[in-house]
C-alpha cells in the first residue's frame, strides 16, 4: 500500500533536483533555497475525491519538514532522509497551475525566518505574494504578509482574530479644548470600555448583525451567545482605544481590535476541520473554494467581519460622543486580517492579507504606530509599485522583538524596563492607561521609517500625534495568537 517518492539527487549550491519525468512538471525552483514539488493526492471523507496539492520542502538537501495538508482531513508529518513513503498514491495525471511570481514583492528589511514563511506561502499554492515593510514572523503566514490565490483560500493566512482592523473618527473638537481635562478623559475611557481576555460589555448592544443568516453555520450557532455579549468590547494584547490631535489641531479617536472571541473559536474550528497544524514554523491550512468546509468558511469569516465593523463602530462612537461630547466629521475603516475577492492581472483571486491595510488607489486607512509614537491617515495610489504590492500597505509600525523578549518571563527580566517605557511615553506627553512592557514603544520599529519603504504607494493624509492611550492592564494575557 506504500508508494516511494521518486529518487531526487541534489547538487548543494546549484539546488539542482532530478525528478522522475512524468513528475518533473510538478516542480518550480523557489529562490528562498529549496525546491518546490507539488503532488496530488486524493482527500478522504464523504465527499467525492478531490485532488489536493502538497507541497514537498527539500531545502540544502535535508527533507524538511513535510507536511501533507489535505484539504477537508488531517495533517501527516514525516522528518527524516531523502526518502518518503506515503500510504497515499502518488498521481501526476492533475496539473496544478504554478504561480507565475516566483519571488514575493518585498518591502524592507527582515529576518530570514519571515521570508521563509511567506516563501512557504507561495508553495502551497499562492499565485503572488507580498512582505511589508511592518511584517515580522508569524503563526504560518507573517504578520504583515500578503498572499493571492486563484482557487483557495487560506485559514492561517487570516489568522485567529479574523477582521482585526483599525478604525479612525474625526471629530469637531480642538485638542486645546481637551488638553487639561486629558487624565479623567482616560480615566473615563477605561471605565466605559471593556478591556482584557474574555471581557462582556456593561451595555446590551442589539444589532442587525445577529438576524444574519450565518449564525445557523457550525460552529457560528454555538458562538451567538458570546459574540453579543462581548460586542463592542476591546480585548487585550495591541489592541487599543487612543485620542490623537492631527496637523490641524483636530482630535480624532482611534481603536484597533478585532472580532474578540467569535474570530478566534471560529477559526480554531476551521482550522481543526482542514487539519492545520499548530505552530509558526508550517505550511498555512488552504482550502479549495469550490469545497462545502471553505464556503462556511467564508461565511463565517464575513459573520465575523461584519462583527468586528460594529464593534469598533460602537466603541470609537461611544468614546466620541459620550465622553468627548463631539460630532463625527469622518471615519476612516479597514480591517487588516482578512480575505478579500479582488482582481488582479486581470482575473478574479482571493487576496489573503495578515496585518496588512489595503490601499487601492483613493483608499483611505488608519495605520497607529506604539503607545507613544505618531499614526497616520493614508491614501493608496496609483503606481507600478502599487499594483505590484498588491495594493497593500502596512497596518502598523511592526515588532522589532517578541512578547517574551520584551517583557521576559518566570522571573526573567526583559529586554525593555518599565522606567524606561514610562519616560519614552511621559516625553511623549501621552496619558497611558494600561498597557506593558510587550507594548512598548521600544519594542516597535518607528511608524515613519515602514511608511518611507513603501515609497509611493501611499501618500500620508493626515500625521496624528497621541494625547491618550488606553489598553487592557499588564496582568492580562493576549489570548489572540496573531
């Protein structure tokens, strides 16, 4: 029942590979140093057999960790020398279609763990991809990657907390009207927002959302409960309610979360139904569009999207109109950990974006920096380096060092101290509310120099300098794993 790869001979620093022929059209040469091999193989279930694309690393001559992703059944892991057997038939009669981007579009400087990841994103089947210049290394997909594909879609790729985003209000106040009253606005923020792990809403908020249809989808109809009682609160970790003063002296308040329990307990369900495994160091969970798992998929993920739009909603308006007492002049809106259907080189794919803002030309977004540095209003443009990016851009500064690193852990002491994340804020002129030494702003890169990166695909409309910064307190866990 067992069927041996074919023989592969490698030259080490030429990565040349002889392949069986009637395989040799499976393959593609990545130029992060390996070899790419896809092979179908039939999915189990009670579906009819479709074929599914694996993907076989052989990186400077070891076989790295395998990994079969069948799509809609398990992952199988095989480590070990040069050659493999599988109880599965190998079947060269499907030819997948091979991305016609072999190198993704990159934007700044990264580690080669991060450009590993998105390397492997374009092996499973991706048709482009993209790294920018905020992105660092993430759960299978990176932060700050970009990912398209003609027929899949990726669970990892949008990440536990489906529809994270970003939300920016304009506001008809000057901060000089604001500046000496600044501590008990804050003061204020945190008593009437919830923020942390597992936190319910002091107010009942009803809302058209909750007719949708897609709450009848597993595993949406378990999460229904939860999902209205914690609507419109903010969670933990980068998650984030500030008030900002732009060039013009206008106040503006801002909100970054995403779609709290219901995006995590519903991608963690997927992502058990397609097999994914957990880790960073692996190849995302992609699904066939045309399967019936990836269709609920993308009604769930846009459940959840429409979840995360009207909890920032009622956030930002909360803090705008009843602490501030002012009136909406603008909003600016984006999710960054999500999947869209757009076209690109002139046909339909799904463009899978991990802490990433879409930017298409007149596209406004807000991108926030640290807890004590500058966001920013942005405008997409048009230009070759536009489109080649995808029409993407970063969503934030980007991390410069784990959670770990920064803080430290059972007792030993991080990279960063709180005197010095309390003088870098208190310089800054910031009221801080919560927040820890793994948010720190020493622990970001600075907004301005990821903003120069992407040249002209944006244009900043708007500089927005922090007045206050409110976040879940240091004794709560982030329990978002993006």
């Amino acid at each position: 029942m067992f069927a041996a790869l074919p023989a592969i001979l490698h030259r080490f620093h030429g990565i040349l590979f002889k392949i069986d022929s009637e395989f040799r059209h499976h393959a593609v040469q990545s130029p992060a140093g390996c070899v790419i091999i896809h092979l179908p193989v039939p999915c189990t279930g009670h579906e009819p057999v479709k074929p599914a694309i694996e993907s076989l690393q052989f990186i400077r001559g070891q076989l790295a960790d395998v990994s079969f992703n069948l799509f809609e059944s398990h992952v199988f892991e095989y480590t070990g020398p040069r050659s493999l057997k599988t109880d599965f038939p190998l079947q060269p009669r499907f030819h997948q279609t091979m991305n016609t981007y072999d190198n993704p579009k990159i934007f700044g400087q990264h580690d080669e763990d991060t450009i590993k990841q998105i390397h492997r994103c374009l092996a499973v089947g991706g048709t482009r991809a993209v790294l920018c210049a905020d992105g660092h290394k993430g759960y299978a997909q990176p932060i700050g990657g970009v990912v398209a594909y003609r027929d899949l879609i990726s669970i990892s790729g949008v990440g536990f907390d489906i529809a994270c985003g970003n939300l920016a209000i304009r506001t008809n106040v000057k901060s000089a009207d604001l500046r000496q009253d600044m501590k008990s606005i804050m003061d204020e923020v945190v008593r009437r927002i919830s923020f942390g792990m597992g936190r319910q809403n002091r107010d009942s908020v009803d809302h058209e959302l909750f007719d949708d249809d897609a709450w009848k989808l597993k595993p949406m109809s378990h999460l229904k409960e939860l999902a209205a009682a914690q609507l419109g609160t903010v969670g933990s970790g980068n998650h984030y309610v500030d008030i900002f003063a732009d060039e013009h002296d206008n106040v503006w308040v801002g909100v970054h979360f995403g779609s709290r329990g219901l995006g995590h307990k519903t991608a963690t369900w997927f992502m058990e139904k397609a097999g994914a495994k957990d880790g960073m160091d692996v190849a995302p969970a992609v699904l066939r569009t045309d399967s019936n798992l990836a269709q609920d998929y993308i009604e769930g993920m846009k459940l959840a999207g429409r979840y995360a739009y009207a909890g920032r909603e009622w956030v930002a308006r909360t803090v705008v109109k009843k602490i501030l007492w002012a009136k909406i002049e603008e909003e600016v809106h984006n999710h960054h950990n999500f999947a869209w259907q757009e076209e690109h080189d002139g046909e339909m794919q799904w463009v899978v974006r991990k802490g990433a803002t879409p930017a298409f030309p007149g596209q406004k977004g807000f991108v926030g920096g640290s807890m004590g540095d500058d966001a920013v209003i942005i405008e997409g443009v048009e230009s070759p380096e536009s489109k080649a990016a995808l029409y993407s851009t970063v969503h934030g500064a980007g991390r410069v060092m784990s959670r770990t690193a920064a803080k430290g852990k059972r007792g030993q002491p991080g990279r960063i101290t709180r005197e010095e994340m309390d003088q870098w804020v208190r310089e800054k002129g910031v009221v801080l509310r919560g927040g820890d030494l793994d948010e720190a702003p020493q622990a970001y890169r600075r907004l301005t120099d990821v903003l120069v990166e992407h040249g002209n695909t944006i244009r900043v409309l708007h500089t927005l300098r922090p007045l206050g910064v409110a976040m879940a307190g240091r004794d709560v866990r982030d329990p978002y794993k993006d």
